[in-house]
C-alpha cells in the first residue's frame, strides 16, 4: 500500500516493490482532482509496476495503490 505523485506532465510512474510480481494485482486510484488526469492503468513486472495516466496532470497528482498477491 502506497502514495505516489505524479508532477504536472508526468504521463507515467514506475514503483519499486519487491513483493510484486508479474501476477500481482494492483489497485489504483487517483486521489486529487485534475482537469486531464482522471484515471490511470497498471502493469506489473518483477519487482517493479507502471503507473500510466490516460493523460499528463496539469499539475501535481496524488495516486494510492495497494497490491495483492
């Protein structure tokens, strides 16, 4: 479980965590109000997910996540 910020034009995040794994699930949402960023999308890897905006924010964004495994 965790926070990340998205500066204004970041379009993704990568997360390092070594409990993920390709078959984690991850959850996330974004938790400020942005007039671009609305949701974003997660991909798991080893040891590591991407965090990826349907658009860059026009300013700084907060997004939590939590895995599950």
């Amino acid at each position: 479980m965790g926070r990340i910020n998205f500066a204004a034009s970041d379009a993704s995040k990568v997360v390092n965590n070594s409990l993920v794994d390709s078959s984690s699930i991850i959850f996330c949402t974004v938790v400020t109000a942005d007039a671009t960023m609305k949701s974003v999308s997660v991909q798991a890897g080893s040891g590591t997910f991407t965090i990826t905006a349907n658009a860059a924010p026009a300013g700084e964004v907060a997004v939590n996540w939590i895995v599950f495994n």
